[in-house]
C-alpha cells in the first residue's frame, strides 16, 4: 500500500476554521513506522532528568524511539548519552536500569568502555591478529547526536539537524520554569519508586489524553464521586486553600513545535486545595511573586511533544512513553517530587499521586481502558472522528490577556468557561506531526 | 513460635484464610471480602525500586498502592459496584491461585503468613489474558468476637510491567 502521505491525513485549514485526523494515524503501520523514524528518532525527546544521574559515573537507561540508550555522568561531571550496544558484537553493553558504574564491562567477550563512552579495553587485542585497519576504527560507544538539558530536563535527539533546545521548547519553557521554580533550588527529582505500564493502543491516545479536559467530568465520574464524598466527610486532605480571585475558566496555550498547555482556574477546586504546594505557598510567593505563585496553584497539563507531559494537580506527575507498536504504547510514570520541599509536602504528593495516577490509580486506570476502546473502535472505517472541533469557532488569540501575565506571546490561545473542553490544544502536536512525516518522507 | 514448630492445624487455620479471600474476590463477594479485614488493616503494593528490591518507606518512596486503612479498600470496591468506572463495565474475571504457604510468626493472638499467588486476569471482551505474578504477606490477628482478621498485607507485584489497569480483585 502507498501511504497516504502526511498532508493528506491531518486536515488543517485555519482560514475555513477546519481540522481534522484521519483515523489511519492511529493504526497504519506504514505510518507508525514513519513515526518511530521521523519523530522519536527524528526529533528532540526528553530522556530523563540530571538528579537521575547524582554523582560522577551515574548511569540509566532507557530507550529513543526503538533504540536502547545508556546516559551516563562521567568522572568530570559531563552528560553522555550513548546507543547502548557494544561495538564488538552488538550486544546490550548495560543491562541495569540504574546504578554507579565507572567503567561497563560487555558480558560477551569483555571490551570495557568508560563512563564517558570511551573504549578502555578490547580484550587481547594483542594477539588478535587484527589488520592495521582496526586500529582506524572507532570502538567508542556510538554518542547520541543531540543531547541537552534544560534546567535539568534532559533531552536528546538521534537527528542532529535540529534546532537548539530552547528554541525548540518555545515559551513552553515558560510552563517548565512553573514547575521548577516551586523548588527554592531550581530542581525536580523522582521520587524513588518505577512504575511502567501498557496499554493496547496507539501513542497519540495518551498525548491526546493529557490535553483533554472535556474527558475529565464523564471518565473520572467514579473518581470525582470518591472525592466528593471525601470532602463531604472532611478526609480529603484539603489544606487551607485560599479561593481564587478570578472567574472560573478552562484555557490553553499553543506553542511552536508542537507543544502545547491547558490549564483551569477553579474558585472551588478539589485538586488545587489539595496540592502540597498549599504548605508552603508564602515562601513561594515571597520568592517568585503573587502571579507566578498564582499559577503555580493552578492546574496546569503540559505537554511537550512528543513524548513528555507534566501534570501538576494535587501532585504531579511526569509521564513519557515509548511506542512497541502502532497499537501497543508502554509508558512511564513518575512522581515528580520538589528538592526542598518539607518531609509532610512530599508524603501528601505522594499519596495524591499513587491515589489518582497509574494502572493502580482511581483514575488514570479509566484513561488507560479508554484508549483501549478507542484502539478496538478506529478499526470502523467511519471517516475522521469529530474531537477536534471544540473551540474551532474561538479566536485564535483568545487568552492572549492571560498570557500576557506571564510575559508569554502563544503561537494561539484558547479560553472558555469551566467546562469549555477546548480540543484546540491537540493542533499544535499534529502540526508537528506532519511537518515532521513530511520533511522525512520527502529526503 | 518458631516456623519448625508450626502446628498443622494453624498451618491449616492459615491456608483456609488465604483461600477464603482468594475466593471471595473470585467471585465477587465484596461484602464478605471486606469484612475479612479490620477497620485498620493496612494494604500496601509496594514499587520497585531497581531489578532487585521493593521500596520501603511509603512516606518518602512510591507505593503502587498504600491504603493505611480499610476505607481506601472500602473506595475501590464502591467505585467498581458504582458502575460509573468504564474498568468495572464489564469487570475481567480472575482465577486466585496460591502455593507455598509459610507461617512466618505466630502466637495466640497473631500470626504473619507468607505465599505465593499466581492471578489469571481474563477479560471477556478482547480475550486477553493476564497473569499478575504476587507475593503475599498476610498479617492476622485474632478477632475480638473469634475468629482471624487481617490487619495488614503486603503485595510485591513480581511482574510490575503493569497492564492498562490493576485493582484489588487482580491482586
């Protein structure tokens, strides 16, 4: 089959207020794998983050798009993420998902590389009886081409014709610095503790699914009975919340390169009373002042494509995923917790967390069955789904007077009442999508 | 009491607990599921935390589940009878299958049991199936009334590469 090629499956006409997706993206298998190719392995991921690696030859692994990756921190404190696959025959050079490790030994035949990827050892190379040509190989570890961090966010990217991190970020930065700055030191971490899951369906279900408010009321509905019942009964946790001085709205922010954010302002808000931040929100203000703390409290979804959403609610989460198959997606999830928070903020973050997200959690195991129902329902050839149509009749520039707050100009803006549900948010990410199937299908 | 010295009949007393909440969670019965536990049992899935060891410290390490009460138990049961979570319409069924039932500690008022269970997650409509692989630690204690409640268990998932959903009646 010739694929249909990338314009001709995103229906994008902003003068006729017309968006669409064809169905085929969610399971054609000529398009996943343009995808893996052209996206994951096209572009900037994000791969994990600098506390992951705290001292001098730290290491973790992990994936970009379907190639195995070992990041490590060298004895000189430099970042290096390498394809981990030793040079001689091809093998997985660290099976750990994490550690301490100066040097990595292959298990096969014994060449040693350092933690900055070097090759310290072919094992009797002496005797090997090798042409002169081998000593012009290289048997370092392949370097991955890209790699960058942005106030400890590490990206990297398999392409190296790409724009510098900041500027691809965007003012998406604007949305990170939200959550760093909650640290009086400028940093996140992981809460010790992996949680990984599937789910049988396509990638974009759960970029979609970060986006998406209109989902929240009829998916959680189970969730939200659990938590009123909570409140009502005065055992939600809720801390001294103050209310909201401003209108109740649903909003959201489109940035260049395919990011995009959807944040909510609530006067009675089960999710912001809740969030630790609550604890210690007078240090916070006293530090980054009332707006930017104000913000701070609001829910905000970002997601930074293509692989990365942070959802910072009654705690918060980091989630990124990899793709096994057009209809397979395995994700990660963690607690994102704050350096310096105190010991009760981070216990309450926890707790949040572990009781809303994961398969294991009163509400993300609902996203989770969703996408598998979307999965099994894309296979009725019932032309483009209708979910890109909420706020296509607002002005693109719709938010701009909140954005202006935070000294941001979004590339669109959308905003709405409390259950506005605008789908605006999703173009962005598919605009990138294309721009990227079309620049590779057309080498 | 040393393990060497368990008595067959407590061991029994033990195997007759674990097989009573295998089979009130196979089928269903709630009700009789929960009255198994006492109002403070705790009910911890632990994280793992690399290839070899499940985290410790819920206050200060991810759990995949931690409830410190049997309200947090008495929540997942009233959102699956509530019909509202599409994970409960249809629910999967399960098949509990436990093995290697040790009794760690025991006196007259308490005893900690240590097993193995192996539990077949089947959904109806797509066919698939899954096996949650569990190490179990039960902790009972003697009910005011007679009888043994549980006051607190312990689930380390061995295969934590979890599918799209996992709740108490896969576990």
């Amino acid at each position: 089959m010739t694929p249909k090629n990338a314009d001709a499956l995103i229906d994008d006409r902003p003068q006729d207020k017309v968006f669409g997706v064809d169905r085929s993206v969610f399971t054609d298998e000529a398009v996943f794998q343009d995808e893996l190719r052209l996206i994951f392995e096209g572009t900037w991921v994000f791969v994990g983050l600098e506390t992951q690696l705290p001292r001098p030859h730290s290491f973790f692994t992990t994936h970009i798009g379907r190639q195995p990756v070992l990041v490590m921190r060298d004895g000189e404190d430099k970042i290096g993420a390498f394809l981990n696959t030793c040079r001689h025959r091809g093998l997985i050079l660290c099976p750990f998902r994490r550690g301490d490790q100066k040097f990595h030994t292959c298990r096969y035949h014994g060449w040693t590389y350092d933690s900055s990827g070097r090759n310290a050892l072919v094992t009797d190379r002496q005797v090997g009886q090798y042409t002169p040509r081998f000593a012009q190989l290289d048997h370092d570890l392949v370097r991955v081409p890209r790699l960058a961090g942005y106030r400890g966010l590490l990206f990297a990217s398999l392409n190296p014709d790409v724009p510098d991190l900041e500027e691809h970020l965007d003012e998406a930065r604007t949305f990170i610095d939200l959550v760093l700055d909650q640290s009086p030191v400028g940093q996140v971490e992981f809460v010790p503790g992996d949680v990984t899951y599937t789910f049988q369906g396509n990638w974009k279900l759960q970029f979609e699914n970060g986006l998406d408010f209109y989902h929240f009321q009829s998916t959680h509905s189970a969730y939200l009975d659990i938590v009123a019942k909570r409140f009502a009964e005065g055992t939600a946790g809720a801390l001294s919340a103050e209310p909201e001085q401003e209108a109740p709205v649903q909003g959201s922010f489109n940035f260049r390169h395919g990011h995009a954010v959807n944040w909510s302002i609530k006067n009675t808000d089960n999710a912001s009373g809740r969030k630790p931040l609550r604890l210690e929100v007078d240090a916070v203000r006293a530090r980054v002042g009332a707006t930017r703390a104000k913000w701070m409290l609001r829910q905000r979804n970002l997601t930074i494509f293509p692989n990365l959403q942070i959802i910072d609610v009654q705690s918060m989460q980091l989630r990124t995923w990899r793709p096994l198959a057009v209809g397979v997606t395995e994700i990660t999830s963690h607690c994102l917790g704050i350096v310096g928070e105190s010991a009760e903020a981070r216990r309450l973050r926890i707790r949040n967390y572990e009781d809303f997200f994961n398969p294991t959690g009163l509400a993300s195991s609902d996203d989770n069955l969703m996408f598998e129902y979307c999965q099994d329902g894309y296979a009725a050839e019932a032309g483009p789904t209708q979910g890109y149509e909420r706020g296509l009749a607002s002005r693109p520039d719709g938010a701009a007077d909140y954005a202006a707050e935070l000294g941001i100009s979004p590339v669109e803006s959308a905003v709405g009442e409390l259950f506005f549900g605008g789908e605006m948010n999703f173009l962005p990410g598919y605009r990138e999508w294309r721009r990227l199937l079309s620049r590779g299908r057309n080498r | 009491m040393t393990p060497a010295s368990v008595d067959p009949a407590l061991r029994a007393l033990a195997a007759d607990l674990l097989f009573r909440e295998a089979d009130a969670l196979d089928n269903q019965d709630w009700a009789n599921w929960l009255a198994m536990y006492r109002e403070d049992a705790r009910y911890w899935v632990p994280a793992w935390i690399d290839e070899h060891r499940t985290t410790a410290d819920p206050d200060t390490e991810l759990s995949l589940i931690y409830h410190t009460t049997r309200r947090g138990l008495e929540e997942r049961v009233g959102r699956i009878q509530s019909r509202k979570s599409i994970t409960a319409t249809p629910l999967p069924r399960t098949l509990h299958l436990i093995a290697g039932l040790t009794i760690a500690e025991a006196d007259t008022e308490a005893m900690r049991v240590r097993s193995n269970a192996a539990v077949h997650v089947y959904d109806a409509r797509t066919a698939a199936h899954h096996v949650a692989a569990l190490r179990y630690e039960h902790s009972f204690r003697c009910a005011p009334g007679g009888g043994w409640l549980i006051a607190a268990k312990t689930i380390v998932l061995v295969n934590d590469r979890m599918p799209s959903v996992v709740d108490f009646y896969a576990l």
